[in-house]
C-alpha cells in the first residue's frame, strides 16, 4: 500500500530560530505591527509503500530520527494518508 | 481578536527541489528503498492581532506575498485559527 506522510519538523521551545526572529524583526518595517510569535520550520512530504499505516509510521519516525530531523533539537510530528490504489 | 497563522510554503510544479531532492538520495544508502517523491517546504507559524479571520487572512497573504514567500517559484497556502482570548 502506499502512503502520503507529511512530516513537520519544528525547533524545541527554547531553541533559537533565527529565520523566524529575522522575518519578526522585518515586519515592522513593512507596516505589519500586529503579527508576533513568528515561528519557522520545515515541511516534508514523501510517498512511501508500506504494509499498513502503522509500518508507514514507524518507518518515517526512523527516518526522522536518522535524517530528516535533528532530534537534539528539533521536534517532528507525522501524519500518514493512504494515497489511493492508482 | 488573536489568530494563530499557519502558512505552507511550497515549490511551484517544476521548479527544482534541491533538498528533496538531496534527501531522496539519501535514503537508500540508509536502507530505504520504499521511499519516493520528497519534497521538502517550510511551514511558518506566527500570531497575528486582526478584526477578524478574513482580516487576518488576507494580511497574511499579502505577507507572503512581499516577504514569506517567492511568489515566482513557491506556492503557500494559508490556515487561521482562533486564539481563546487571555
């Protein structure tokens, strides 16, 4: 079966996040005075085959753990769909 | 009234994904050969004070517009959600 997984890989709180301080830093300047909390991460999507659900999710945590993510500091989440026989 | 924003930034179809692509050729050397299609976005979260969503939603996209993305290569897509007031 195959599977959609989408990974959002964001820092750890207390982790700085440069990019996301610069764009809060940069809005000011545009006239955007009412935007806080500026937070930027990585979006990962893949299509993987796999027995079932629960094996396509174990397999990219693995892979979060291995490559994707920087566990040290940065946190994952994971969302599967099942993409459709084509 | 406090919205929390989430925009995906992603590749326009046919512009090159060096990260995915980078990533994908990756994971067989690591063991994973059920895996294709990567791609790799990022995903910004910010607070933003507005009148309501549809204010809220439209600032953000003219924030992507002029800053968060590049509209000749990415796409972005756009999500608010109510903050409970504190």
């Amino acid at each position: 079966m195959r599977f959609e997984a989408r990974v959002d890989v964001t820092h750890l709180p207390g982790i700085a996040d440069p990019q996301g301080a610069t764009v809060e830093r940069a809005l000011p300047a545009l006239g955007y005075t009412n935007v806080s909390e500026v937070h930027i991460g990585k979006t990962i999507r893949l299509v993987i085959d796999a027995a079932d659900e629960a094996a396509a999710r174990a397999q990219v945590g693995e892979m979060c753990e291995r490559l994707l993510a920087n566990p040290v500091i940065e946190a994952y989440s994971i969302e599967i769909t099942e993409l459709a026989p084509t």
